[in-house]
C-alpha cells in the first residue's frame, strides 16, 4: 500500500496511451529553433499548439531587453512581492498594463493560473457566491476551492442559462460575481460576452473576464474579448497571462475597483510564493508595447486561424462554431485520437492531445493554436499532413483534389 | 408515525431524480439505492458530478452550490443535501 495507489486508476490509461507511441504528457523538445519550428526525438516539426500567439518568444527585442534586465538585476528575486521581491520592473509592468486596459490598478502575479487562484479568491470568500461557466479552466475551479465562496454553474457559454441560475438565487444574485473566458481553451469559442454583460446588469452582479487565450488576439488593440465585443465598461474585473500572446510567463488582474490595494496583503497566491524574475518582467514589458503597436501581427494571426480553420473544415474534419487560433479537431474516440496524434507527429506536426476529463463533453481532440508567426507554406504543409492521414485512417471519404 | 412515511417518501422521490438525472448526464442506465457510493458504484467523476447536480437544480428548481458536495458520498447524501435546500427554499 503506497499513498500513490488511490491513482492507480489512471495507470492503465497512461500505459495504454504510452504503448502507442509517444506520451503527449512528456514530450520533451530537445531544441526550439523558432516560435514554429522545433527538434523532438531528433526530427524536425512543426510547432502547432504552444498558445505562441503573436510569436513573440524570438522577438529579438524581447530577447534584449531579458538579457539586459539578467545581467543588471541578476537572475531572480529570491522573495514574495510582499517581502522583497518588488522591483522597480514589477511596478513598471503593472503601470503598462493598467494603462493598456485603461484601468486604475493592476497587479502582477507569477502564474496565469495563480492570478485566478489570488484573484478570485480575494474577490470572494466565504458566504459570497461564485457563478462559473461550465467549462472553465481548471484553475477558475481551483480557485473556487481556495475562496470557499458558494459555487453555481451554468452551461457553457449559455446567457439564458446564467439568467435563470442568478433568478433561482433571489436576492443572493446581486453583488455574486460571474466569472467567464474570452476565448474558451479548449474549443476555441468565444463567449456571448454583449448578452452576458445585459444578464449582469440586470441582476447586480459583478463580472470577471480571464482573457488568456484572448489578450493580444482580440480586439483592435488586442485587449481581449471585452474590447471587441465594446463592453469594456461593463466587465469589472480583467485576469490575463504572460504566457501565451506575449511569450513569457506571469499573470495579472486589472480593474477599476476601490480598495484594489488591499488584494495585497490578502490575496494568498500573491503574497506567498516568490516573484517573477527580472528578465521575465523586462521581456514582457517590451511584448506588451509590441501587442498593442503592431497591429500587423494580429491581422496575420486572424488570417492564419482562418486558412487552417477553413481548410480542416472544407476537408470534412469536425472543428468549432468558428474559426479562432485554437482550432480543435474532434476525433470519433481517444484511441483515434492518441493514433492521429502519434501520426502527426511521425509526420513532422506537433499540436496537443486533449482527451477527458480536461475536455468539454468528454470529446477527443486534436487542438492546435496557431501563431501569427507561421508561413502560408506552414499552414499548407499541415493541412496536407491532415489530409493524408485523414484518408489513411478512414476519417475523411474523399481528397480535396478529387471533390473539387 | 405519518410524518416519518412522508419523509421517506420524498427522499425515495429525490432518489428516483438522482438516478434520472445521473442517466441523462452518463447516458446509460443507472441502478441506484440510497447507499450507492457515487464515486465508486457508478464510475462518476468529479466533472460528471457537477453536471449531475446542474441537471438536478433543474429539476428541483433550486440552487445547490457545489461546496456543498464535499461531505456527498453516496445517492442518499446527495438526496439528504437536495431534500434539505428545498426546505431552505
Ligand atoms: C483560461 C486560462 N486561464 C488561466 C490559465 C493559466 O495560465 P498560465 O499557464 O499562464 O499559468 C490558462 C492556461 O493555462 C488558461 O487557459
């Protein structure tokens, strides 16, 4: 009897999954020559699910300003934000980002999933009520956890869904807080944000937008899913990342809320683990101006979401309600899926494997995120992997060249 | 006497509900007494639990938050847990 055994259910799976081929939960790249390209097991592929948005990894402005901030400040800040580790970089970033979101305050933390962790649960506490889309990320439920606040959901991406849940509260609606993401991880939706803004008005509650996949995606000025769907002054509370459009790592919360400051020496998940180092913060300094200046690399992400969307589709492939730089391919079973996914890789394609129970409704997928960084002849050389293996394993009836 | 009969009716009622509920969810039939352990006779994860409990604030019209799953291990917890909000309600 070892402490490990109550997870022995999840052996034979694991085992199952590594005897076909590669294990998705251990890849291990042995270089990265690029936002697209890298070395697995010696072979060359191209890199089509690190959430690389704007490609920003290898700016070499980025790099710069890293390597300058390394050899100034060293190479980390050995303490929490509350005790020593505050640098002067710190404040900066989160004045940038304050401004970028045209909020009074912001606050960095070291993770994307500790910012919903200390977010969330500095917001809410116990005796408050926590509203969630059914899908949320893992760490929007962590975070739950943590917060101790009374916990409803409601169906994904569903206002109607949301209304009658607040109504069935009575008066505990007002003042709960909703909490729901831009552009959904898995899937690549995007919420009904208009039609969820009305249902918080209407019932006085407060809303929280995590827009990590969203920030430097949507939006004119890459703000997000708020900014492009024009409520940005209905959506209360804004938590992002560092670790995919600008190519870092980190989290933040913004808003205009009184007493931000207070989340300080409240929020456990900011006050209790160290801070981010200074090359981290300097590199994101410099990709958070870059997200918002180039707009050309925005243009490029949406056009290439869109040739591999719409070629996966008029293939016949299963893919989500529309095209997004998540695009997720739903395989008939995970034994399909784990056989593609080895395939793909065999063929110089790396995406990710998504299999339950970290997927909606238990589906199977293939998620891909593409960057603003791919070629056309990228996308093209992916699209005709598909195709091939496709048609190998019986998934698709017929090639394009034979039904056009 | 009849108060008790009453009792156990509505909590036979909220079982029946559960077991409905976990079918639509699992979409396989389900057997289930009070003492089905959810977890372990039904094969449901934490994910299909929460889904379950989305199907039953439906049919019961009632809100059950779901901190208040943590002390729910078998069919007739979760029964005790929706007979008790509605009372509340
Ligand atoms: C919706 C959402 N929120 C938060 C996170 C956590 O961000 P990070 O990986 O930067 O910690 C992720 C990604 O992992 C995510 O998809």
């Amino acid at each position: 009897m070892g402490l490990l055994d109550k997870h022995l259910g999840y052996r034979a799976p694991l085992d199952g999954i590594r005897a076909a081929g590669a294990d998705p939960s251990s890849v291990r790249f042995d270089a990265v020559l690029s936002p697209t390209e890298g070395i697995l097991d010696g072979k060359q592929v191209i890199l089509l699910g690190t959430n690389n948005y704007l490609g920003l990894t290898f700016d070499p402005e980025c790099i710069e300003a890293s390597a300058a901030a390394v050899r100034e400040w060293g190479t980390g800040t050995t303490g929490s934000r509350f005790a020593n580790g505050t640098y002067s970089g710190h404040t900066d970033l989160e004045r940038a980002l304050a401004g970028f979101y045209g909020r009074k305050h912001a606050m960095v933390f070291t993770t994307g999933y500790q910012a919903n962790l200390g977010g969330i649960s500095g917001l809410v506490g116990r005796g408050d009520h926590l509203i969630l889309d059914a899908d949320s990320h893992a760490s929007i439920y962590d975070a739950a956890r943590l917060s101790q606040a009374e916990v409803i959901r409601f169906r994904h991406n569903d206002p109607e869904d949301l209304h009658k849940r607040l109504r069935r509260m009575g008066d505990q609606a007002k003042g709960s807080l909703i909490v729901v993401e831009g552009i959904y991880s898995m899937i690549g939706d995007v919420a009904p944000l208009k039609e969820m803004v009305a249902v918080k008005n209407e019932m006085g509650a407060y809303l929280l937008v995590d827009e990590a996949h969203s920030m430097g995606v949507l939006g004119a000025k890459g703000r997000g899913l708020a900014e492009a769907a024009g409520v940005e002054d209905d959506v209360d509370f804004i938590i992002g990342t560092f670790s995919k459009s600008l190519g870092s790592v980190g989290g933040f919360l913004v808003s205009d809320a009184e007493n931000f400051d207070l989340l300080r020496i409240v929020s456990r998940p900011y006050m209790f683990t160290a801070s981010l180092p200074p090359a981290v913060i300097a590199s994101t300094l410099v990709a958070l101006k870059r997200c918002e200046a180039d707009v050309g690399l925005r243009a490029q992400l949406a056009a290439n979401a869109d040739q591999l969307y719409d070629g996966l589709r008029e293939m016949g492939y299963a893919v989500g309600p529309h095209a997004s730089p998540i695009t997720a391919v739903v395989m008939p079973d995970q034994a399909m899926a784990v056989t593609m996914w080895n395939a793909l890789l065999a063929n110089g394609v790396y995406l990710n494997l998504a299999i339950p129970p970290a997927t909606p409704n238990n589906l199977s997928l293939l998620r891909s995120s593409v960057s603003a960084a791919h070629t056309p002849e990228q996308i093209g050389t992916v699209l005709d992997v598909f195709e091939k293996l496709g048609l190998h394993y019986g998934l698709l009836q017929r090639s394009r060249r034979a039904s056009a | 006497m009849g108060g008790s009969r009453m009792v156990e009716l509505a909590t036979d009622l909220t079982v029946r509900e559960v077991a409905r509920a976990a079918e639509t969810v699992l979409g396989r039939s389900v057997q289930v007494t009070p003492e089905t352990d959810i977890a372990r006779d039904l094969a449901v994860d934490s994910l299909a639990l929460m889904n379950i409990v989305m199907e039953l604030e439906d049919r019961f019209d009632l809100s059950i938050p779901l901190d208040r799953l943590a002390t729910v291990q078998t069919v007739g917890d979760l029964s005790e847990l929706i007979n008790k909000l509605r009372v509340k309600a």
